[in-house]
C-alpha cells in the first residue's frame, strides 16, 4: 500500500472514532472499499462505514447467524454452520445450487 494511502485511511480512522465508532475490528482492504467506493474522499467514506456499521448492527445484532434463525435451510441442507474460523469470524457453507427463492420474500426480512 501506498504511503498516501495509509495516511488517508488514518485519517478516516480518526473521522470514524470522532462519529463514535471503533474501526478495530476492520482491516485496511474493507476501510479501502468505503474509501474507493466514495471517490477517495475521506469523509464520505467515513460517513458510509458508519452507516453500514449500523446497518449492520441492526440487521445481525450478535454479529452472527444463530441455527434458531435458518431452521428452514438448515433441514433442507442448502447451509452447514461450521463454528467460527481462526480468526473468529463465523463460518457457514452454503450450497447455491440447492437454493430456490421464494417468490415472497418476507422469509429473509428482519424484524
């Protein structure tokens, strides 16, 4: 990575932490996505991580999948839940060719 690079990605580090957020649990590359993603500007990059943090937060509250929420594709074999990996994110295997959508999708909306 280039120097400037690395000062840029410092710098929204700090706008983020200054919106009340951490950015600990995030690397470089997925800071450089939000970054990229808003034409290298620093502050809308750091505005985009926030809301994205939040969605996220709001949409998988425990940071994971637990087997009580995809009984369905659990019994049907389409998904395999397999711990957390070295690191300690979640693990799951997913197997597309076993999927068909339904044609309602209230079955994957959250509460």
């Amino acid at each position: 990575m280039e120097k400037s690079h690395e000062l840029e990605l410092t710098q929204m580090r700090k706008s983020v932490e200054k919106l009340g957020f951490s950015t600990e649990k995030y690397g470089d590359p997925t800071l450089m996505r939000f970054w990229i993603a808003r034409s290298m500007d620093t502050d809308k990059a750091s505005k985009m991580f926030v809301q994205w943090l939040k969605w996220r937060s709001s949409l998988v509250p425990n940071g994971f999948v637990v087997e009580s929420e995809v009984p369905d594709q659990l019994e049907a074999r389409k998904i395999f839940l397999q711990g957390l990996s070295k690191t300690g994110y979640p693990v799951m295997i997913v197997q597309a060719c076993k999927h068909y959508p339904p044609k309602d999708h209230l079955q994957f909306k959250s509460n």
